[in-house]
C-alpha cells in the first residue's frame, strides 16, 4: 500500500498516510480509519454540534498517549470548530472532519452532554457511567443498570445503554426540552445518592477505588457537569496492552438482562455487522420524546 494517498472523503480531498502503519497487531491505521468511514453514519449523529476532545495515540496503546482537548495543530483550516470555555475543540460534524481527525491519530472521541445549539448552560442528554471495583464485573453493572433504567422510568425517561468500551457501561437519557446543566448535574446526583442508599452492598456514588470494594459499582454521575466529556458512542477505545481496539457499542436492553459475554466486548468488525442488521441502537437518544 502506498506511504500516502490522496482520496475523496466527502466533499473533500484528504491526504492519508502511513495506512500499513501497525497500531495494533495485526490492525493497522488503514483498518482504523475503514471503521470509522464505515461506522460514521451512526457515530455522527451523536457527535454533531459538541466540542470534541481526543486520545491521540500515534504509535498505538503501548506508545505515547495524549488527550487534546483543543482542535490539534495540522488538521486542515476547514474543519468544523466548536467553542469550549477557553478553548477550540473540533466540532465532529461531518465524514471529512472525522477522518482528517482520525487520520491524525484522534482515535478516541469524546463529547460533553449539551451542543453548540444549546450552549454549555443547557445539557440535552444525561450519562451515567457504570464503573466496576474490584470484585466486580460488566454483569454486575448489567444489575446496576437494571436498577437505574427502572428509577428513569419511574420519572418518566428512557435510558440507552451501551458498552463503555472498557469494563463497564454507560447509561444515557435524551432530554426534550434540555435541562439547565445545575439541574442535569442536581438530578443524576440524587439518583446515584438514592440508588447507593437503597443498595449499600452493589452501588457506591462516591469515586475512588476504596468506595469501590467489595465488588461494587461505582454509579458515576460527574460527567454532567459542562466541563466533562464522556468516549462517545461507537468511538474506538485504547487501552494498554490490548491486542486489537475496543468499541463503545449501543445494547439493547434484552442484552443487559440476560448479558452474554461476547456481546459485552464487541470488536470493531463485530460492531459494524451489528449496525448492519440493527442499525443504530440508541438512534431516538437523538430525537427523544418530550418528557
């Protein structure tokens, strides 16, 4: 394959290089950036309009690593931008924006819960990410998020669920019309609060491996605030030491109830025939319905 080619990404031109580049063994950036041209229609709608922030990891899990949290220097001057407190983020809104930011080894994405339509004061979805201590599991957060989905029902919401990507899940809440980002962080806050009083021996709210004994799940509610970002869905994940790269992969609630293993650790290719026969998952978290 050549060093360097030339190709028509959306209504660009982009240049991509190094595409024999292994960044996992046996996976390499040609690979890499195939899923996410292949994967962008279901990964864009959820991305579009936030201010994104990105892993860089040029040399794969076991190299260096960066989070850049403003739009990285020699990505092209037309990409889409986004405001964020003091900085410039990239705004993912479009096929040729993501691959000239994956081309530049952004292979994780990140967004925060509110949209440049809203602004930073107004969050249109809520996240919760379910994170195992020692002793857990991704089932045990399969029952924490059980428990979670039955709370959000009762105050007449709808939770998506996904794989984070790393051991845990996430939960997150279309919101119509969007709440004040106090009140997003209030709300999820006092859910975790009741959710960890109800169930002492299996949830924790507080952060922090020692909360985390004893097998339980720490139901995190922090990345509501306006500063915070969550791996976005259907983002590749990277983590050190791994033989091929993970996924963030929306579930159906049937799967949380009864969890297979296999369906809780999807590979990139594995996530893409998913999409192919069910489309994407959490689509209405996008549209949701008034609450």
């Amino acid at each position: 394959m050549p060093e360097r080619i030339v190709t028509q990404v959306g209504d660009r031109k982009l240049a991509l290089s190094h595409l024999d580049k292994q960044l996992w063994p046996g996976f390499t950036k040609a690979q890499i950036l195939d899923y996410y041209l292949r994967i962008a229609p279901h990964l864009l709608p959820h991305t579009r309009g936030r201010a994104a922030s990105f892993l860089r990891t040029p040399a794969g899990p076991d190299g260096p690593m960066f989070f850049t949290h403003s739009a990285p220097e020699g990505l092209p001057d037309w990409i889409t931008t986004a405001p964020k407190a003091d900085r410039t983020h990239v705004a993912v809104d479009n096929l040729e924006t993501l691959i000239a930011a994956v081309n530049y080894y952004c292979l994780e994405i990140h967004v925060p819960q509110w949209t440049t339509a809203t602004g930073p004061d107004l969050h249109d979805r809520l996240v919760f990410d379910l994170d195992p201590g020692e002793g857990a599991d991704i089932t045990t957060c399969c029952r924490v998020a059980l428990l979670l989905r039955e709370q959000l029902r009762d105050d007449h919401l709808v939770g998506y669920p996904a794989t984070s990507g790393g051991k845990g899940l996430h939960v997150y809440v279309g919101l119509n019309p969007p709440l004040t980002a106090e009140d997003a962080v209030a709300y999820t806050k006092a859910i975790a609060q009741r959710l960890t009083a109800e169930h002492r021996g299996l949830i924790t709210h507080v952060r922090g491996p020692k909360a985390r004994a004893g097998g339980k799940v720490l139901l995190d509610w922090a990345q509501n605030h306006t500063r915070a970002t969550t791996a976005t869905l259907y983002t590749l994940r990277v983590h050190q030491g791994a033989t091929i790269p993970a996924v963030s992969a929306p579930l159906d609630w049937d799967e949380v109830t009864d969890p297979d293993p296999q369906t809780l650790d999807p590979t990139p290719a594995d996530l893409l025939k998913r999409v192919d026969e069910h489309g994407d998952l959490a689509r209405d978290l996008t549209d949701p319905a008034p609450f």
